[in-house]
C-alpha cells in the first residue's frame, strides 16, 4: 500500500501547525516547519531534495531557536529587567494565549510590566521594561516569520529546480 499521500499530508500539517507556532509561543514553530519538510523530502526518497537543502534548513532552524530564545530575553535585559519581569513576560504569554488575538500581543507586556512593578514598585520603569519585552518578542517572531518564509522558498527551489 502506498502511504505518500499520508505521508504527504503529515507534512503539510506539521508546516501549517509549525508556521502558526511562529506566532504561538506554546509550539515551536520553526523546527515544527522543518520536520514537515523532512517529511516530505523522506517521503520521496530525498529524490528531489537531497542533503544540502536540508543542511541549510537545519542550520536556519538552530538559527531560529538562538532567535527565540535572545529575542525575549534582550528586549528585557537591554533595560535591566529583573527576573521577575521575565517570569511575568511568560506568565502573560502563556495566559495571553486563552485571550486570543488580542492576549497575544498585551499579556507579555503587561506580565511584563506587572513583574517589574512588583520587584521595585516604579511604574515609569516597569512600563519601559514591559514596552522593551514586548519589543523583543514582537522582533523575533518577525525575524522567525522571515526565517519560515525562507525555509519554504528553499525547499521549493530545491523540490522544482
């Protein structure tokens, strides 16, 4: 029995769930997209992508995860956030998720901005440090759409040419 186009399908779900991960901070995104391209490539036998597409796409998805993990962090850091702020940026992400669409977008800056406040009760700063944050965040899904986008166009040389 032939399984392509299951296998097919698996892929094109893991890139569509990986590019919305993109933006959800709960899935990982990136490397959700290059598994659905490995599948794909696998499914074929890497007759029409073969190894240095796929090196490429795994190097961009190590890039992505260096993205995601600096993105947040130096938004923060680059205003001398406190831990808390950064514990409260994730509390608001995960809690922003069940606030969709707009949740998406205020609850790391208010988690944010409701941390800092709590560590050293200024307003000013804790609304900096929440807007730096936000920043961050807001940059490395950008950088990370950018990388998704490339990714695909890769695979699509690489598949068709």
């Amino acid at each position: 029995m032939d399984y392509s186009f299951i296998l097919y399908l698996l892929a094109a779900l893991l890139v569509i769930v990986g590019i919305a991960g993109v933006v959800l901070p709960a899935l990982p995104g990136i490397p959700l997209v290059f598994a659905g391209l490995l599948v794909a490539a696998w499914t074929d036998g890497f007759a029409r992508v073969g190894w240095l597409p796929l090196v490429v796409l795994g190097v961009l998805t190590a890039i992505s995860i260096v993205v995601d993990v600096l993105s947040t962090t130096l938004g923060a850091q680059r205003l001398g956030a406190s831990r808390l702020a950064l514990v409260g940026s994730l509390v608001g992400t995960v809690a922003g998720l069940f606030f969709m669409p707009i949740g998406l977008f205020a609850g790391p800056f208010v988690g944010a901005l409701l941390g800092e406040y709590l560590h050293g009760r200024q307003l000013g700063r804790a609304t900096k440090v929440g807007i730096g944050t936000w920043l961050g965040i807001v940059l490395g899904v950008a950088l990370k759409l950018g990388l998704a986008v490339a990714m695909l166009g890769i695979f699509a040389l690489a598949w068709f040419v």
